[in-house]
C-alpha cells in the first residue's frame, strides 16, 4: 500500500516537471507577455525595462532554470499581471469554483442516480424513455447556450434568480463562501445546474445500462429465488455492482469541472479559477498558466489515487498493483 | 449516520440564519459593470485604462481631463512655463487626503520619484517622469518643474500621473495598495474592498474637494462577457455596463428600460501596411497573380497605398459592421480635438479611382496579399478585415485574409512580419502622440516609432515632430502638428479606418456621462434627473 502510495507520488512529480517544460515552450511560442501588458505608447526603452523586470530578457533555458530551482523552495513565481505570488492567486479563486464543482457533482450525483435507475428498471415506461430523450439534450446543448438561456429566462424574464456574479459571501478561515448565505445559494444555483446538465446526462446513462445488465444477472436471479425483497435486491445487490464506472466518471468529471470550468465561469462571472486561466492565456501570464496546470496535474493524479481506493471498496475483487501491504 | 444528520441541520440552520441578510439593495448603492478586469489598485504599477479608470476614483492628477478629453484643473488650479524648461504649477489649498493628511508639493515630488521605483511593473509610468530634471518646492502650494529640454508636452504627462500621499505611501509595495493598507486618494471615492478578477467596493468620500459623489456606495463588478454584462443590466442586478456590444445597439436604442450614453472615442481603427521592404525587396505576404514572389515591394508605391484606401467603402464598413458605433476617419484625432486637422476628411470610396492608380503604378492586372489582423482585440476587428478583402479583390488585389489572437498577432506585428493589416490606436488628445508613436522614423535611441510597426519614414514628418515637441506656444505647435499630419495624409502612411464609439448603457433612473478616453468611473455615473 505504502510503495503504491509512493510510486503515485513519483509519477506525480513526472508529469508535473513535463507539464512545466511544456508550457514554458508552449507560451514562448505564443508570443511575448510584454507587447501585451505594456501601454501602447511606451517608448523602447521602457519596452526593454519591463522586458528585464518580468525576466524575459534571458535565453528560453536559464528562465526555465530559474523557475525550476525557484520551484524547487516552493516558489512557483509571481503574476506578471498582478504582481502576485502566482500560487496564491490560484488557491484564492479555488474556493468559488471548488463549490460550483461540488455543487455540480453533488446535484449530478442526486439528480442522475435516481433517474438512471429508474430508466433502468423500466427501459420501456414512458418515464424511461422520456428520461432518456432528455438526457440526449443534456449532453448536446453547448454549454455557453444552455447558461445564456439560464440568465435570459431565470434572471432577465423572470427576475426569480440573480444573473451573475457570486452574492454574499462568508469568510471562514481566510476563503470566501457563497454557500453559506441565502444570496450566495441563489447566485449559485445556476451556474452549478449549467455544469451540472452534462454531468447528469452522463450519470443517467451510464446508471441506466449498468441496471439493464446487472438485473439480467445470475445472482439476481438468484437474490429474487432466495425470496428477498425487491429493494433489497436493487439498492443493495444491483446497486454496489453498476457503481464503479459512476464513480470513475464523476471523479474524473468533477477534476475537469474544477479545471476547465471556463464558459460557465465566465457567463455568469464567477471569479474562479476557469476564469483566471483563460484571462492568463490571454495575455500570457506564464507564471499563472505554469502553476495552474501544474496543480490541476497534481488535482488528477490525486482523484484518480481517490477512485482507485474507492474501487477496493466497492468491489472486494479489486486489489491495487502492489501486494507489498 | 447520527452525526451526520446533525452536521446537516446545522448546515441548513446556517443557511437560513445568515439568509436573513440577504443583500437588499439600500438607497445610496450603485453597482456598475465592466467589462475589462483591472489589475492592481496601485495608480502606478500598471498603466492599462481599466486601472486608470480606478485609480480616477481614488486619486487625482494635478491636471485632469473633462469628458472629451480636455485639460481641466484637477489637484493644480493652475500651470504655466515660466521659463523655456521650467513648469510652475499653482496646487489646490484645503485639499486632504481620504485619512485626513493635507495635500501639499511635498505629496507631488514624492509621487513623481516613486514612478520610475514600481518592482515588477508589467508597463510602468516612469516616462513621465523622464523629462524632468528636478523638482523645486517654491512653497507648500507651487512647485517647479525643471526639464531637460523646453517640453510643452508636460500638462499632458500630468493627465496620467495620480498624486499620493507621502505619509502613507512612503516605502509601500503594490501588495500594500491591493490591500487597501495605503490606497488613500484625494478622489471623490474611497475603495473598501478589492476582490481580485471579481469586484471593487467604493465608498462616499464626504471630504472630496470636487462636486459631491452621487452615491454612498458604488460595487464595481467585472464582467468580462459581452452577453453576460448586459443580461446584468436587462436583469436590474447591475445599473451601469460599459462596452456595449455593436449587435445590440439597435435593439436597446428602442428598450424604454436601458439608456445609452455615446460619444466619439479616441481610438482610431487603421491599416498599417510594410514600408520596410523597399521598392526592390518582396514583402512577406505580397505575391503576384501566379503565387510567386513579386521581387518588388509594391506598397512603397503612394499610388498604390492611396488605391488600397479609396478602395475601401468605409460608411458601408461603419454602417453594416459596426451598426453604425464608429464615424469613418481620415486621421488618428476626431473634430474638435487638438491638432484635429480640418481639411483631411475620410477618404471617399471609388473603386474606379482605385483600379486607374494600379494601373498607373504598374500593376494593372493587380497582385495577391494576404491582410492580417487580431480577432479578440477590436470591436469586430475579423470582420472588418473580411469585407475589406472582399473590397480589395473587387480592384484586383485578390485579398487572403487571417485574424489571429491578439497575443500571438501583436508580436509578428512588431517583428514587421506582414504586409498589410489591422490594427488601432487610442490617441491622447494631442497629434503628436500618434505622431511620435506610430509615424515617426523608428529610433531606438531617441524613443520614436516604437509602434511604427509599418515603419513609414518621412525625415519632413521627423522634423516638423521635432520642432513641434520643442514649442511651448500651444497654437504653433498645433499648426505644427497639423501640417505633420497632412504629410502623413497626402503620403496615406497609414490607411484610416474608422474612430470608435464608446457607448454604456444605464438602467432607467441612472445617466452616464460618456467619455472619448474610454474610462469607466465611478464618478460619472449618476441618478437621472427627475422629468
């Protein structure tokens, strides 16, 4: 367990290091930052001073050099837009897409099961087959449509649910919450159905055929033979077997929620971290776009150890690779 | 499982405890929207017109601008040259600071040494600075600036130059102004809470010098969505958005609930096209008929650049594309703007005009290019470049066209890597901005043409640039500047395009004053007059 623990951590650092490599050549070949960030009128020389503060001004492999040993005592840079430690401007927009990625999971998870089963235990009732049409549109309306609909209909026509932004907040050690407030639900509520509507289509449709083929199985069968109640045979037998793919997919759902909630974050403006990396690819704030993937590397690596563990105890048969417990 | 129950309770008890405060708009709170996000609170860290906007609410300048960008007194009420290389401004008395400190000289010469001192500073605003060789404090309310060379241009550097308080800031870092440990201004509003990406929090500053802040407190959001910004606004959840888009202009002129405020902007829309290949060298992305290289630079030709302008059908542009925010321009200024030059007007389509001057240049049957521009950058800026391909190719010149992300476009446009394309500039209100900028000769050394990016050169246009930054005499040097700027015409360095149109939009009960520089102030919006 341990030695599996480590060789997950190893790999971890790997794919970080490659990621970093990566994305310094990635951004060099963009372009430079500074005939971005600078003012149109400045003069040469003051092109040239902004290109030496930000360091720009060594060769591609000593700023890599620089960074890396930088890296090494836990400095990932600062913003060269902000002026920020790049880290710290990370973890403090994490809070605000860290409860829209709950949220989203969360309503996927309490939305998509119950339907799922029931499209399951009666793939040919109208309800089956309605469920199953609508989750066609959940998975093919584009995400950006879906949430301008949400604003025009909810907060334009309506005037039920505030259109943008995050509301109130709570300040608990440090981050701010939305959660919290009755204003900050409100606020949320729509962003987190518009991430949410992918996701339960997913969970639907992937609960569904696990339902189909486990009520088809021997030990059903033979559950129902032994006299035990239906319930019992679903939520206890069939349900335990069709849960593993549901939850590698919310897991690795709810990682990409959290790194690439762009177009939602940006509709509704919700100050999180989607919307802090597309502003930093932007105007290539290398800093940024470097320790934001490198932390989203380390966020996968880290769920995916999650669901890995989950798996042994779902299904007693899976044990992870490494016997030397 | 006991437990969790109880965790859930709590959690909702919390939920409908702190529900009780749910934000109820109160009298007095105004919320605006941008759509461009600022970056820092510090006035000096970053010079990007979103910050400015900002730092306008917190801080004044000695000099400040009206709404069409005019010199007004601001923290000095008044300022003249008392010697060919000595400014001196008269400061404003009784004015303090938003923690009380007195406003004196000593705040001036503090705030011009930090300029150059900002770590870090992605675009710094020590330029201004640069001219002047020393400070002198005549008294508590006057002070000397002493300059290098005669430099009448120093009004206009004070526009951009936020005063702070020497007591406070002495030693801060940008971090400090972030936090708001030291953002104290002189300005009409005071921040109370700065939320990275997301909002800004103003309060009434009860002791402003100036007229009287409309509202006790002002949210200053940032949403950067087109779409996003006005559903805020169509909503109520927001009073006041900037950039409105082209697309909806006509609609929301028609809706009784939105008001728009629009005025001629100072950004102009061009063509930059290469003039550093000379007549005998291929330019990068101009080939002849067959996709060979031409061996020759046809855009040093003025015919031909003067075809590639009378071409271009620039009401249609303006009319169609821009749904009419824009005003087809011949020049970098707009009318009744310094040095606006009266006699150049936009140049008039005609197509045949065109096909006539190719053919005098030698090109009768016209030659292939392709017409780059940015597509994230201007309003509408890829589509304008595509009718502007069709129209070149309807005189011969078969046009291709690429729109890239403006992080990627601005760096080959630098480097001089195409031929012909699109870009814009917002002028200060002064020809020899654009001038010094954009048509001088490029010149490291003495700082001239850094975004020359065509790299037109005319040693007539360098000199009358020359004499003009050395005339103290306002109405000489705007005779200067506007002879500089005919040559510029006559030679079509540059094709004009169009000069934009800023809009906003207020809900009902709310105006806006628009501005030509762009800027979105929490002090320029204010509660409609009742009817």
């Amino acid at each position: 367990m341990t030695l599996y623990l480590i060789r997950r951590l190893f790999q971890a650092l790997l794919v970080m290091l490659a990621m970093s490599l990566i994305v310094f050549i990635g951004v060099y070949g963009i372009g430079d930052p500074v005939e971005i960030l600078i003012s149109p009128d400045a003069d040469q020389a003051e092109r040239a001073r902004a290109v030496a503060a930000l360091g720009l001004d060594l060769p591609l492999w000593q700023q890599y050099g620089v960074f890396l040993v930088r890296a090494l005592q836990g400095d990932l840079g600062r913003s060269f837009v902000y002026n920020v430690p790049a880290l710290q401007l990370i973890l403090q927009r994490m809070p605000a897409t860290l409860e829209l990625a709950v949220g989203a999971t969360v309503l996927a998870i309490v939305v998509g099961l119950p339907l799922g089963l029931y499209a399951g235990l009666k793939p040919d009732s109208i309800g089956g087959r309605s469920i199953m049409a609508g989750s066609i549109l959940g998975f093919s309306l584009p995400s950006f449509w879906v949430g301008l609909m949400l604003i025009m209909v909810f907060a334009v026509q309506l005037g039920w649910l505030p259109s943008t932004g995050r509301g109130t907040t709570v300040e608990i050690l440090g981050s701010r919450w939305s959660f919290l407030t009755r204003d900050g639900l409100a606020h949320m509520i729509m962003p987190a159905m518009n991430l949410a509507l992918f996701k339960i289509s997913l969970v639907i449709r992937l609960t569904r055929a696990g339902v189909r083929e486990a009520m088809l199985m021997d030990y059903v069968k033979f559950a129902r033979a032994k006299g035990l109640t239906n319930s019992r045979v679903i939520f206890v037998h069939v349900f335990k077997n069709i849960l593993i793919p549901v939850v590698t997919v919310t897991g690795l759902e709810f990682g990409s929620t959290i790194a690439f909630s762009v177009v939602t974050e940006s509709i509704f403006a919700w100050p999180g971290m989607g919307k802090l990396i597309i502003d930093s690819i932007n105007v290539l704030d290398r800093p940024v776009i470097v320790a934001y993937l490198m932390m989203i590397v380390f966020m996968f690596i880290i769920i995916n150890l999650v669901v890995d563990l989950t798996y042994t105890i779902l299904d007693p048969r899976v044990r992870l690779e490494s016997k030397a417990i | 499982m006991k437990n969790m129950k109880t965790a859930a309770l709590a959690a909702v008890s919390v939920v409908c405890m702190s529900g009780v405060a749910q934000a109820q708009r109160e009298a007095g709170h105004m919320i605006m929207a941008v759509g461009a996000p600022v970056t820092s609170i510090d006035p000096h860290y970053h010079q990007l017109s979103p910050n400015n906007a900002v730092s306008d609410a917190i801080f004044d300048k000695l000099v400040n601008t009206d709404a069409q960008a005019r010199q007004i007194p601001g923290l000095a009420v008044s300022w003249t040259a008392v010697a060919p290389t000595v400014w001196e401004f008269k400061l404003r008395p009784n004015v303090t600071f938003q923690n009380g400190n007195a406003f004196t000289a000593e705040d001036v010469v503090f705030t011009i040494e930090r300029l150059p001192n900002v770590p870090n500073s992605p675009s710094s605003y020590a330029a201004y600075a640069r001219p002047i060789l020393r400070m002198e404090i005549v008294d508590p309310l006057t002070i000397r600036f002493h300059t290098r060379e005669p430099y009448p241009l120093l009004p206009l550097d004070m526009t951009n130059v936020r005063i702070l308080d020497k007591e406070t800031s002495e030693g801060a870092s940008t971090d400090d102004f972030n936090s708001l440990k030291v953002a104290f201004g002189t300005g009409p509003y005071r921040p109370t809470a700065y939320r990275n990406g997301d909002r800004i929090e103003f309060a009434r500053n009860p002791t402003y010098w100036g007229p009287a802040p409309a509202f006790d407190r002002v949210t200053y959001r940032m949403i950067t969505n087109d779409a996003s910004r006005l559903a805020s606004l169509l909503s109520g959840d927001v009073d006041s958005i900037d950039q409105v888009p082209t697309t909806d202009v006509a609609r929301l002129r028609a809706d009784p609930r939105v008001t728009l405020a629009e005025i001629v902007g100072l950004r102009l829309v061009f063509l930059g096209l290469d003039q550093l290949r000379t007549a005998n060298e291929s330019s990068p992305f101009i080939t002849d008929n067959d996709g060979k290289p031409l061996g020759r630079n046809p855009l040093q030709d003025v015919r031909v650049r003067r075809a590639l302008s009378i071409a271009i059908d620039r009401k249609a542009i303006v009319d169609r594309i821009m749904e009419g925010a824009a005003t087809p321009a011949g020049q970098f200024l707009p009318p009744g703007t310094y040095s606006h030059v009266p006699d150049v007007t936009a140049p008039a389509y005609d197509p045949d005009g065109a096909k006539r001057l190719l053919a005098e240049a030698g090109y009768p049957n016209g030659f292939r290019i392709q017409l780059n521009g940015p597509n994230d950058r201007y309003i509408n800026d890829s589509r304008i470049i595509q009718a502007i391909g069709q129209m070149w190719t309807r005189i011969g010149i078969r046009t291709a066209v690429e729109a890239q992300t403006w992080a990627t476009f601005v760096g080959r446009a630098g480097r001089a890597e195409y031929s012909a394309f699109l870009i814009g500039w917002g002028s200060n209100p002064d020809g020899s901005h654009p001038l010094r900028n954009i048509m001088a000769t490029v010149d490291r050394e003495r700082g001239r043409g850094a975004s020359n990016r065509g790299h037109y050169s005319n040693p007539q246009v360098d000199s009358l640039l020359d004499q003009a930054l050395g005339e103290l005499d306002e109405g000489k040097r705007e005779q200067i500047e506007i002879n500089a700027q005919r040559i510029v015409a006559q030679d079509v360095g540059i094709i004009p395009l169009h000069i934009q149109t800023n809009i906003w939009a207020t809900r009902q009960g709310y105006i806006h004053e628009p501005r030509a520089d762009e800027l979105t102030r929490p002090q320029d919006v204010r509660p409609a007059p009742a009817r």
